[in-house]
C-alpha cells in the first residue's frame, strides 16, 4: 500500500473534505433548494480562499508530495468550483441575485402596480387576452422566468404572483379584482425588508381605505350588488353610513387625479406654491380656453345647442370659428346630451347640415340615452364623474361639452339652485378634469336679468361666461335667423359682443359689418424678429401694424392689437410688454429658448 494515503491529511485538505461532504449530503441531496444554495453562497469566500492556498502550495512546493486522497480532493475542489461549471455559475448567479435582484423586484413591482392602477375599475382589461394587461403579464413572467429561475421565486414571489392574477385573472367570487392591494403591498414591503418570504402572515386586516377601493370600483362598474355588500361592510366594521361611503369615493376620485392610488396617503404639509409665470393658452380662439372650465348660457330657443355643435365641429376638425381667423388643433370632442338626447340632436344636426359629418368623424364621442345601447342619460353623480374621469385621461387635450346644466344636475342628484352643491360640482371639473381637457358648460337663463339661471356659482367659478340671444325687430318680435353673441367674463382679457346669422346652408356666419379677427401673429413675429436683426430690441402699436401692412395691407388695428394680446398670453408667449412703455412689445426671451 501506497504510505502517501495512509498518513493522515494535511490540514487544509481536511477542511476541503469537510466542505466536500457537507455539499455532497445536504446541497445535491437536496436538489439545489433556495435554502441549502444561501448557506453556500455564505461560504464561497471561503472557497475561493482555499482554492488559492492550494495553488500556491502546489507552486511553491509548500507541503509534501500529494496522496491520491490529496489529489482527488484538489481536482474536486477546482473542478467543481471553476468559473465556467454549472454549479458555479448557479451559485455566482445567487450572489448576483442577493446584490441586485431586490432592485430588480422593486423596479418590477413598481410596473406591476403602475399597470394596476390605470386598469382597476375597468375589470374587462384583465379577461381579454389581447388587452395590454395580458401582454404586460405574459412579457414580465417570461423576464422573470430568464432571469430569475425556480429557486428565486421566493425573493420575486409577489411580482410573480401578481402578475400570475393579472394574466389569469384569479377572481374567484366574481369581484372586482377580489384582492385587496394592500396585501400586495404588504408583501412587497416584507420582500424588501426580508428578502424573503419567511415567517410571512398571509392575515391581512381589511383597512378602511380599501373598502373605499372596492366601493370605488363596485359603482364605477354597476355592480350593485357588490356595491351593498362593501356599504354594509364599512357599517359592520366601521360604523360609517352609505352616504359617507359615496363622499369618501368621491375624495378618492380627487387624490387620484393629483396622483394617489387610494386614500392611504400621507398628506404634505402645506407649502408656498411658487409662481410658474406662465398663462392661459387657448383651445378654440376667442370661444374656448385651453384646460379650464367655460359656460355658454341663453334662454330657451336662442341657439345654445347649435352654437356648441358649431363650436364641436371647429375643434374636430382644427378650424377657425366666427370671428376669429386662427385655427385649431384637431382634438376628440365629448357631447354629453343629458337634456335634448338623441333625437333633438339629430335633428339639430339635420338643419345645420352637418348629420353625415357628426356620425362617421373619428374625433366625435356622444353620450346620451340611447333604449337601443342600453345607455341611460349622464349624470354628475359619482358614476358619471368617474366615466368622465376616465374619457378625459385617455383624450388629453380634448374637448367635454355639457348640455346641459339643469339636467345633469337632476340626473346626478344635486341641487341646481344650490351654490354649495354647484361650487363642489364645478370645483370637481376645474380641479379634476379640466387637467386633461377643456369644458363647455351649457345652462339656461334665470329670472334675473342677463345673468345665467340657478346658483351663482355657475358663473363664478368658469374663467369664460359667454351668452346668445334672439334679435328682436322694431315692432319686439324676434328675428328668426339672427342671434346676438356676447362674453360677460374672460379670463384672457377677450370681452367681446358681435352679430351673427344662420346661413342658407344651415351654418352659423357672422352678420355684415362684423369685424373679423384674422391670424397674423405670423407676420408679427417676422416683424419683430427682422427689427431685432437691425438692432431693434422693441417696437410700437403702430409701427407693428406698418409692418404687418406691408404684406396685408387692409389689416385692421383692431386685428393687430388682439394678436398682440395673444401672443403676450399663454404658457410660453412669443412676446412680451415693455416695463413702463405702454403700447411697446419686445420677443421674449424665455420663448426663444424653449425653441433651442
């Protein structure tokens, strides 16, 4: 017998046996569980360390000559352990996983609850499997599934999970989504704090503000029933009325349009908001400014409906409108027709000629009732809100036209006449909606003269208040195609009144004699900018007016000085009023800028 193997071994060759017989009985044994690999991952330091002390042993002729014990453990050890092995690469990819998988998971989380958020009410989005929800689903398990295998379920479990039940739609009870978020939540915050799921209580208490989300969700898709079950839930378990409920849904309605999920939010102190120096910008010229609240007020027979239906068309399109010449851009437009419906409108469409061009165009929405689509008449209620809520986020820069302020009101439940109730109403469009689009609200007159009818509030808080009104002939009767337009209120500084007629064609026109304002901020802005080229840095009324007559010559002052208030309004204006020079313009600078 060979002496090298029966002599004991030398001492670093046992701790290599050691570590050979550990692996060999409870790692492989175990099939490489998540467990047995960590406690590995915790000795490959050690490893590494005993790798080299045996290949500087082996270089430097340190110990005496190897046993075949000796020998087998050394190629063991360096076989089994090498870059390129299998078992190596398994565990380098752990490490790999402890250092930067979290951060995989959380930004993953953070895609997972993003897709959530924009598709927990519409409940329909999670059983279509060509929806984006699927997509998104199938897309991220299959990343996971490279990039993180079996073993790491455990640290990416919840994204996984989560995703499983968007793709599968695990909704056992036929609930909205039958989970709550908080327990994902809550998962995701152990995951991070833990790494894993370890000691993880699956008990999870049902929070006030998810009964909000459920309720929230229950109305918005016309699940009565679901809708009782929560009510009765937040009575049981909280002692709050169905009433209250409705206004907690409505509070969540205006955290989520500043950015919230749910009511589980922690509120910011209150600070200095600073001024942004940036103005109004307009949707329609002169008739509609861009993301804010107007209203379109005339007694019954004046012409409010055709008129918003004119001013509709403009906007599809990206047209001028009556007495303004500057065009718009092409935007969708919503026409909520809870007073006239259907067949008003159509007809109303038929007598201005413009039914073939309403019905096919791709930027016309209409709501109203309709017995054949089973679609009852909108409201402002909270279902309505939450429909409008939805329709504007998804058609940014759009156009919402409400006719009209009576009916919504009774349909919704809320008091026409009550300034409390239409002050929280209109608030609720300027704060909530008007982000996204601009809003015309139609109403009918009062009793008081030349004011719109019920609360005040319908005029105080819209930054535009228009009117039309019939003509009437020297004997007091009226004249039946022409109307009298006016702007009691603006916000960008345009009151204005003019005459206008229905043509023979149906169309709306200005009378004869009205002052047009046409688009010639092009023209001025060429002006200024040739006059700062000769070292001009400002220039006059008049002496813009000159310049603008060069190329048209019968422009009008009155065309020059609205174009100049427009262009020195706005959230980026191309030009700007001289300091203490009244009638002196000069280009701005911040404008030049932004076009660098």
């Amino acid at each position: 017998m060979n002496t090298s193997t029966t002599r004991s071994l030398q001492p670093i060759f046992k701790e290599v046996k050691l570590l050979k017989t550990d692996i060999e009985n409870r790692i492989l044994k175990l099939k490489f569980s998540y467990d047995s690999l960590q406690e590995l991952v915790k000795k490959i330091p050690k490893i590494d360390q005993l790798k080299r002390d045996l290949k500087q042993c082996k270089e430097n002729g340190s110990y005496k000559p190897w046993s075949e014990e000796e020998e087998e453990l050394n190629k063991w050890i360096t076989t089994l352990f090498h870059p390129l092995h299998p078992f190596r690469r398994e565990i380098d990819h752990r490490i790999y996983l402890n250092t930067y998988g979290l951060e995989n998971a959380k930004d993953w989380n953070k895609q997972v609850f993003k897709l959530l958020d924009e598709h927990w009410v519409d409940t329909d989005a999670f059983t279509d499997q060509e929806s984006l929800v699927h997509l998104f689903a199938d897309n991220m398990i299959e990343a996971i599934d490279c990039i993180a295998p079996e073993l790491d379920k455990k640290v990416f479990k919840e994204t996984y999970l989560l995703l499983l039940f968007l793709r599968y739609h695990l909704n056992p009870e036929g609930r909205a989504l039958g989970i709550q978020r908080s327990v994902f939540h809550k998962v995701i915050n152990h995951i991070q704090e833990h790494g894993n799921l370890k000691n993880f209580s699956n008990q999870v208490v049902t929070r006030f503000s998810d009964l909000v989300d459920f309720l929230y969700v229950a109305i918005a898709n016309n699940n009565v029933n679901r809708e009782m079950e929560v009510k009765r839930d937040a009575y049981k378990g909280f002692g709050v009325r169905a009433d209250e409920m409705e206004k907690k849904c409505f509070e969540l309605l205006k955290a989520k349009a500043i950015g919230h999920t749910s009511l589980n939010f922690k509120r910011k102190k209150r600070s200095n908001v600073r001024l942004r120096h940036k103005g109004v910008d307009w949707k329609l010229t002169g008739f509609l400014p861009a993301n804010d609240v107007s209203l379109l007020w005339g007694m019954r027979g004046a012409g409010k409906t055709r008129l918003a239906i004119e001013i509709a068309y403009a906007v599809m399109n990206g047209t001028a409108f009556l007495d303004r010449q500057t065009e718009c851009a092409p935007s969708k437009v919503l026409f909520i027709a809870s007073d006239s419906g259907l067949e008003p409108l159509e007809e109303e469409l038929e007598s201005c000629g413009l039914e073939e061009a309403f019905s096919e165009h791709k930027n016309w929405n209409l709501w109203c009732f309709n017995q054949e689509t089973q679609q009852e008449g909108w409201g402002c209620n909270l279902k309505g809100r939450v429909d409008l809520y939805e329709w504007a986020k998804e058609h940014k820069g759009g156009v919402v036209i409400q006719d009209s302020a009576k009916s919504i009101c009774s349909k919704g439940g809320i008091d026409y006449a009550n300034n409390a109730d239409v002050t929280e109403y209109m608030t609720f469009l300027k704060e909530t909606i008007a982000p996204y689009v601009s809003i015309l609200v139609l109403a009918h007159d009062g009793t008081r003269s030349n004011r719109a009818g019920g609360a005040g509030a319908w005029e105080e808080i819209p930054s535009m208040v228009m009117s039309c009104s019939r003509i009437k002939d020297p004997d007091g009767k009226d004249i039946k195609n022409k109307r009298f337009f006016q702007i009691q209120k603006s916000r960008k500084a345009d009151e204005r009144s003019f005459f206008y007629e229905i043509g023979e064609d149906g169309r709306l026109k200005t009378c004869m004699g009205t002052e047009v304002i046409g688009d010639v901020k092009g023209l001025i802005f060429k002006y200024m900018s040739e006059e700062s080229d000769k070292g001009k840095a400002s220039a006059t009324v008049a002496e813009i007016l000159q310049g603008v007559k060069r190329t048209k010559p019968f422009t009008s002052k009155g065309t020059v000085t609205n174009n100049l208030s427009n262009m020195t309004r706005g959230k980026t204006p191309q030009l700007a009023r001289v300091k203490n020079k009244k009638g002196v313009y000069k280009i701005n600078p911040y404008y030049l800028r932004s076009k660098d």
